[in-house]
C-alpha cells in the first residue's frame, strides 16, 4: 500500500508546475490501474504494509476514490481554461485522495480517525476557495461544525477502548464486545452524521448547493461513504448494544428517507434535488448496515460504490447545464431536448441508475437492502415500498422538467456538449452498469 502512498506524495511537485493539468490526469489513471492489478484475498486483509492494508470493502472504496478524484479534473476543465488557482486545486485535490487512501486502508482505529477527520480540510477548501455563492462560507461552516461537534465523542471512545483493551487495532476488534451504551453512542454518531442520517442530515444539502462542481462528485461519491465505512468496521466492536438499540437507527432511516423523498419534489434548484436525493439512499445504507445481517452488509457496500458513481454523474450533468445557462433553477433548465440531444440520452441513463433500474449497481445494492429489512422486520415493507416508488418518481420528475417543456427565451446563444463531457459521463456510467457482471467478488467478501 505504501507504494501507491509514495506515489501521491511524488506527484504533488507536478501541481506546481505549468501545463500539467492534464498530466497528473493521466497518472492518477495509471495508479487507479496498477491498484485494479493488485490480487485481493477475498476473505481476508492483504497488501500489508507496518499499518495499513486491504480487504475487500476498502479495495472497492479505494478504488472508487481513485476514480472520481481522476474524474473531478476532468470535470473542472473551466478552472484551467481561465487559469484559476489551478495548481493549488489539484494539490488540493492530491492531498484529499491521499486523506481518503489512508483512511480506508488504515488498520490503526486511531489512524482511521485522524485521516477520517482529515479529509475534511481539503473538502473545506474546495468549498471556500472555488465555490461559486457567497454562501459557501456558511455551507463550510455547516460542514465542518456538524462533523466536528460528534467526531470529539469518537476520539474519547476510541482512547477508553485503548484503555480497556490495549489494542486498537481493527483485525483485533472480533475479540471485543463493549456494553456501554455512551461508548456506543459516541463510536456511532460522528459516523451517522457523515452518512448523514435525517436529522442531522442539514450540511450536505447545504455544502452541495454551494461547491463547485468537484467539490460536490468528492463529496457524493466518496466523503458519504466514508460514515457507512466507519459503521461497517465499528458495529463489531458493538454487538450486544447493537442487538438492544439499532432498531432506533432504522426507524429514523425508514421515516426520513421517506420524507426526504417527499422533500425531493419541492426542489427547484438541481443540485439541491440531487443532493436530497443522496440523503434518501443513503438512509437505506444506514438501515441495511444497522440490521447486522450478511444481506445488509453486501447490499450497503454494493450501493454505496454504485450511488457514489451515479451521483457523482449527476453532479457532473448538473454543472454541464450550468455552465451553459450559469443558472441551477429548474425554471430555467428546459426544454433541453432541443439544445442538447445527446446529452438528454445521458441524463436518462444516469437517472434511471438513479433510480435503481437494471443492470446498475444500485439496483443489486437496493434488492439486498430490501431483503435484509425484510428479514429485520415485515413492517419496514410499508416505508421500503415507498421509497423505492419516490425513488423513481424524483427521478422522472427531474428528467423530464429539464428536458421537456417550452425553453427559456433568454437563452440566446449556446453550444453543444464537448467530447470531454461525453467522456466524463461515460467514465461514470460504465463502471457502475457493466460492474454488475463481476459482482460475485463483492456477494461474497465476507
């Protein structure tokens, strides 16, 4: 694992440098396929190194943040066009993959935590730096508050299981089982705000709406996840509690991913509806995660690395509009049929992925979801059932307010989408609908 670390490291005095934007492109592709060649052991931790090391959930998150770290430059084209801080952005952005690379291969909970934390200052400055409405200032503030104020319970939590046990290693932590419920609480709520769960879901919508459009696919794709990673690792620690107090958990997902669904249709900005989107899967992971059942497990990994593809994909069609008619209202994204064609076929495609339709990852992460809830309870089937139907019914409301319908007069001069776009939107939508032929690696890595 160090290799790819020293990697990273060695790469960031070509940010610096003039006309290597598209260079450090290239090479972030090439390490993203030197780590698909690493052999993973499916059941077990490999690639050791003195901390850190893989398994298969960290394999398939690695190389989800390998990917759409590569793809936010190729998003973020107009920052070089008008030469805007360029080399800072990708230092920024090389320094985030590196946070999110340490993170998910760290073996250290104490690592974990500090990486965890980490990422969350080079997002910030995404945010601040390249973010486009005055706003961004309160969007950070709202990020960083809401994440700060649990993550001082998880350290405390994390030093009382170093002191009670001695180790804090997490291949270890099968031997440990806590029953403390403030133990409990702490180790999961800086997790759960991250998810974020409803209630304390306030900062995504917020930080989405203000980032530019990189800080907003990081965002989606991989810093979403890494609360269900966290959960996946902590709930070993956590067995009896979890037994007697995760039901609560569950109603909240349940309940809020239904309303936030609701919320969806009264969205009018994009970005916004995509990102209250986001909420209402998630709440699924958090739920499938929280049964503690084999079926919830595999189907919150599987969703999480396909609602990181497919909504990283939206964001990137949202700022594609964006960038044409330098407005996110609904009222003026119409009719887009008319100017963009081509583009409309996009929007379908990652939409319907949104929307759990076959062959995308989400929908095999959303059938094993609904068979764990399922098995949990038969009364979950009730909010399962409308969630799934919401699910779809955002989606199509989105897609066909942008695309159909009289356009806006104002629009006066536009062009068509770029080669660069198309292969963007490609890169996001491929893996995430011909991964599912390989799916038998992620059924069975536990």
């Amino acid at each position: 694992m160090m290799k790819f670390l020293m990697m990273m490291i060695f790469m960031i005095p070509f940010c610096f440098k003039q006309q290597m934007f598209w260079m450090v492109q290239m090479m972030l592709f090439l390490m993203m396929f030197l780590f698909m060649n690493l052999t993973i052991y499916l059941g077990s931790y490999c690639n050791l190194s003195y901390m850190y090391s893989c398994d298969m959930i960290s394999y398939g998150l690695i190389m989800l943040s390998m990917w759409i770290c590569t793809l936010m430059i190729m998003a973020s084209e107009n920052l070089y066009k008008y030469n805007f801080y360029v080399g800072f952005f990708i230092f920024n952005l090389i320094f985030l993959l590196m946070m999110l690379f340490l993170t998910f291969s760290s073996m250290n909970l104490f690592m974990f935590y500090l990486f965890f934390e980490g990422s969350l200052i080079p997002t910030l400055m995404l945010i601040i730096g390249w973010g486009y409405q005055p706003e961004r200032i309160q969007a950070g503030m709202y990020l960083l508050f809401y994440t700060l104020f649990v993550s001082l319970p998880l350290l405390m939590g994390i030093f009382y299981i170093y002191n009670k046990s001695n180790f804090i290693m997490i291949y270890f932590m099968k031997f440990l089982n806590f029953n403390n419920f403030l133990l409990y609480l702490s180790m999961i709520m800086a997790f759960l705000v991250k998810m974020p769960m409803y209630f304390v879901h306030l900062w995504l919508p917020k930080a989405h709406v203000e980032a530019p459009v990189s800080g907003s696919m990081i965002l989606a794709g991989i810093m979403l996840k890494l609360g269900g990673y966290g959960l996946m690792r902590i709930m070993i620690l956590l067995e009896k509690m979890s037994l007697k107090f995760n039901f609560i958990w569950v109603v909240i997902s349940l309940l809020g991913g239904f309303y936030i669904s609701l919320k969806c249709f009264s969205q009018i900005d994009i970005k916004s509806l995509i990102a209250y989107s986001s909420v209402a899967h998630m709440s699924l992971v958090i739920g499938g995660i929280m049964t503690m059942n084999y079926w919830g497990y595999m189907g919150s990994y599987i969703l999480m690395i396909g609602h990181g593809l497919c909504s990283s994909g939206m964001f990137c069609l949202a700022n594609i509009n964006y960038e044409r008619l330098h407005s996110r209202s609904l009222f003026i994204n119409k009719g887009m049929m008319n100017f963009m064609p081509s583009m409309s076929m996009w929007w379908f495609l990652l939409l319907s992925s949104n929307m759990a339709a076959p062959p995308s990852l989400n929908l095999l992460g959303e059938i094993s979801l609904i068979n764990s809830l399922m098995s949990w309870s038969w009364l979950s089937m009730i909010m399962l059932m409308m969630i799934s139907f919401f699910s779809a019914g955002y989606s199509l409301y989105l897609y066909s307010y942008i695309q159909h319908g009289k356009y806006y007069t104002g629009i006066y001069s536009f062009y068509m989408g770029v080669s660069r776009e198309y292969l963007l939107l490609l890169l996001h939508w491929l893996p995430l609908n011909i991964m599912i032929l390989k799916v038998d690696y992620i059924m069975i890595w536990l």
